[in-house]
C-alpha cells in the first residue's frame, strides 16, 4: 500500500482474512447512515477536516495494537484525518478513492440446499448493496445479476470447477452497470434476457415457464413485471426462487422509476399480480433478492429467507390490490443516483469511459414498502 493509503481491494482482503482493523468514517451523519463500510465507526469530524481544524480527531478512542483506515466519500477528508492520527502515534491509513471505492468490493456466501442437484454462491457488493448469484452443478454454472468485474465470477467459477455456460439478468438495473455482457464475452457463455427487455444489443430471449439447464439442475422463468416491465424471477429446482427487484426481503420493488404517475400506477397493479404469482408457491421456497439495503458483513451467512417468513414481515403484501398500490406510490423515495445514464447504459450493453465508481455512488433505492 501507498504510504498513507490504503487500497479498497487492501481493505477488502483484510476484513476476509478477519484481521483486526479499525475502521473509522469521519463523513456526516447522514451520509453514514445511508452507507458504510460493515464493522465501521463513525466520527463525525468532516466539518472540522475540512475547516483546517488541527485537532479535528481529538476525542476519539481506539483500540491498541490494530492499524486504523479512515474513510470519507473520495478520500480527501480521511487522508488528512489519518495525518492527525498518525501524528498521535497510530498506525492509520486513508482509505483510498473512499466509499466510492468501496463500492466495488465484496464477500461471498455459500447458499446451503438441501436436496438440490446444484451449488449456490451468494456474491454480495458489500459497498453498494447488489446480490449476485452463481450456480454450479455437474461442472457448468449459470450467473445472474453480475455487478462486478467478470473476473471475480470466472475465479469464483474456476475455483469450483465449474464452466460458465449461462449469464442472465433479471431486468435492465437502474442503480448499477450490469456486467453480465462482459461476462457472457469473457467466458463464451450464452448471454439471456426476459424477452421483453428492451436493449440494443443481441441476447437470447427468455420467456415465461421456459427452463434452463445448468448441469442436472433446472431453472425456471417466472415473469414478474412491476419494477420494471421486462422484471423475471427465476426458481431453481422448485426450491429456491432468484426474485431480482420484485420482492425483497423486507420490501417489494418500487414501480415508478423510468415510469410516468399514471405509468407507476398501472407498473404498480402488474407488480401486486406477479407477487400474487410468487405467494402461491411453496412457504419454504428460498427467497434470494437482487439487493439488500444494509451494508453486507464478511460473516459468510447467506442474505436470504423463505417465503413464508418474507410474508410475515412485508406488511404490504397482505394488501389488498387497491390499497398496495396506493401505498406503493405513496412511499417513492428519491430514485438511484445517475439512474437515467445506468438504465441508459444497460440497455446499450456498454460501460462508461474511466472508472464506473462515480456513476454508481450511493446506496441502492430499488425497494419500496
């Protein structure tokens, strides 16, 4: 590591290992509150950095003997808060390129099924929130949802013995550049989308009720438009159900991006008929989400929940159609940061100039309910 700096892929690696470290971000309140790095502390000193206090991290305890990484948003602040720290006698670095940085790294999970014919990784953004999944079985895998850099998913494949044969999205994301092109290219793999994705470049089309085979295993297409209107969900081998931005497991999809008011509303009443769809199958089926709204520990424990146990805690699903729409548009947050120039991109199938980090800054605000 640069003298001072510490890299977010540094960090990352760190955190796996579960070496000590103290995290600390010196950002606002609320800009920790909607974001941060798992295990964090925060100290609220950002004022006073950027005011030229030279006592600015005065007043803050730390543990002995561990090494200290302080994080901002692009890394300016904490570079000067690790300075001070350093002139106490720490051993502290600045988190280098800060959250924005951050927000490619991340941790994966085994997902256990029992009585299945395939292998689940859960791969998690722990920066940004995204949920990708890779399933293996007899030597071929299938990908959905790739956020990261196609390299992570081929490592994670290849350490498994498994050949990516299929890379599918759920639906066009507005809150993240969806990788799973550069995937599909990288690796030779059949690139899918719901056939009613409207994008310009060249995929292979799902439709409801069709079926993938991925090793012994079977994956079924579940349409479920709502989010968005070309929305699917996938079940694999009837037991576990991959359901994108329809369901969450504390929230459902919100309608209203890329949607007029009266476009949110009809996106609303096709959102409460598929997850009527998804309530009628099993209790226990296995609900894995395309994202979570909490910052994702390096504790290996699956993001995940049954059906039934999704329904006991999302109120809004006990609605009535008339009053579920209603309250879903009603409760529209303000939508995913650059989310017109993301969907922009997704849909050409290409990447921005330079780094993707600035465009995807911020947490996702896919949910609502």
């Amino acid at each position: 590591m640069a003298e001072g700096n510490i890299g977010a892929t540094t960090l990352r690696d760190m955190l796996e290992r579960g070496e000590r470290v103290t995290v600390v971000d010196v950002r606002k309140g609320e800009d920790y509150a909607e974001w941060s790095i798992p295990g964090s502390t925060h100290y609220d000193a950002y004022d006073a950095l950027n005011a030229g206090e030279k006592r600015a991290m005065e007043g803050l305890e730390l543990s002995e003997g561990a090494p200290v990484v302080t994080v901002c948003g692009r890394g300016r602040s904490s570079a000067v808060a690790a300075e001070q720290l350093r002139r106490e006698g720490y051993e502290a670095y600045s988190l280098e390129g800060g959250m924005e940085a951050w927000s490619l790294a991340w941790n994966t999970a085994e997902v256990p099924l029992p009585g299945a014919r395939a292998e689940l990784v859960q791969v998690r953004r722990t920066g940004k929130g995204c949920l990708s999944y890779v399933i293996g079985s007899d030597g071929e895998a299938i990908v959905v949802d790739a956020s990261l850099d196609p390299e992570v998913y081929l490592w994670l494949a290849e350490g498994r013995g498994w050949r990516i044969t299929h890379v599918l999205d759920t639906h066009v994301h507005a809150d993240h550049l969806s990788r799973s092109r550069r995937l599909a290219d990288l690796v030779g793999a059949t690139l899918h989308m719901p056939e009613e994705a409207r994008v310009s470049y060249p995929f292979a089309a799902l439709g409801d009720r069709d079926a993938l085979r991925v090793g012994s295993a079977t994956l079924e297409v579940v349409r479920t438009p709502g989010h968005t209107p070309e929305s699917t969900s996938y079940l694999l081998e009837g037991l576990v159900l991959f359901t994108g931005d329809t369901l969450f497991l504390s929230a459902v999809g919100r309608p209203d991006l890329d949607a007029t008011p009266e476009g949110s509303r009809e996106r609303a009443r096709e959102l409460y008929r598929s997850l009527r769809r998804l309530l009628a199958l099993g209790p226990e089926t296995l609900v894995l989400p395309g994202h979570t709204s909490e910052p994702v520990a390096f504790d290996g424990e699956p993001i995940s929940a049954s059906l039934s146990g999704v329904r006991e805690g999302v109120r809004i699903l006990e609605e009535d159609e008339d009053a579920f729409v209603e309250a879903v548009v009603s409760r529209a947050t303000p939508p995913p940061q650059n989310f017109e120039r993301i969907v922009e991109l997704n849909r050409a199938g290409a990447s921005p100039e330079g780094t993707p980090t600035e465009l995807e800054a911020g947490a996702n605000r896919c949910a609502a309910g």
